[in-house]
C-alpha cells in the first residue's frame, strides 16, 4: 500500500503566518492521527516520535506567539507614524497660513 499523507496534511497549505491557534489545531489533528496510529498498532508505535512531535509543536507556537507579538508591535508602529505624518501636514498647513497672515501685516 503506498503511503498517502492523511486527509488534514492534504488540505493543509501552509500560509505565511502561522497563528497560536493554528498551532492548537494542527496539533489537534496530529493527536487525532496518533490516536488512529494507537489503535492500530499500539503505543508502541509512537513512543519515540510523539516527544519530537510534541517538541516541534511547542516551538512552532512558541514563534506563533513571538510573531503575533511582533505583527501588534508593527500594526502600533504604522499607527503612530500614521499619527505623526498627519500632525506633519497640519503643523505645515498651520505655518503655511501663518505665513499668509504675517504677510498681509
């Protein structure tokens, strides 16, 4: 029987940006797919590979919540030179019509 990905792996196309949650449901579809391995064949069969599953997933969501973190930070950021650019423009359209009121005295 040649070896085919399960449906989940088939479905799954991985995007750039990975959530915590998307961590949490990938991880939830592995358990699913030792849970089937278990049956299967017994515990055995996994003893050695769930630790270094379950390893890979805690880092994954580790980076998840590190990148979540950084993409508020940059969202913050953006706002804040939004934010300064328009006092910019108003401080300049305030000296522009200074400007103009001191000329006409």
């Amino acid at each position: 029987m040649p070896f085919r990905l399960p449906e989940v792996m088939e479905e799954y196309d991985p995007e750039p940006e990975v959530s915590v949650v998307d961590v949490y449901d990938i991880a939830s579809e592995i358990g699913k797919e030792f849970e089937k391995i278990i049956d299967s064949y017994g515990s055995d069969s996994v003893t050695y590979l769930m630790p270094k599953v379950i390893n890979a997933l805690e880092h994954l969501e580790l980076l998840a919540t590190k990148n979540e973190r950084e993409n508020t930070t940059v969202e913050e950021l953006r706002a804040r030179i939004t934010q300064l650019e328009n006092e910019k423009i108003e401080k300049a359209e305030d000296r522009h019509r200074f400007e103009k009121v001191i000329v006409l005295y």
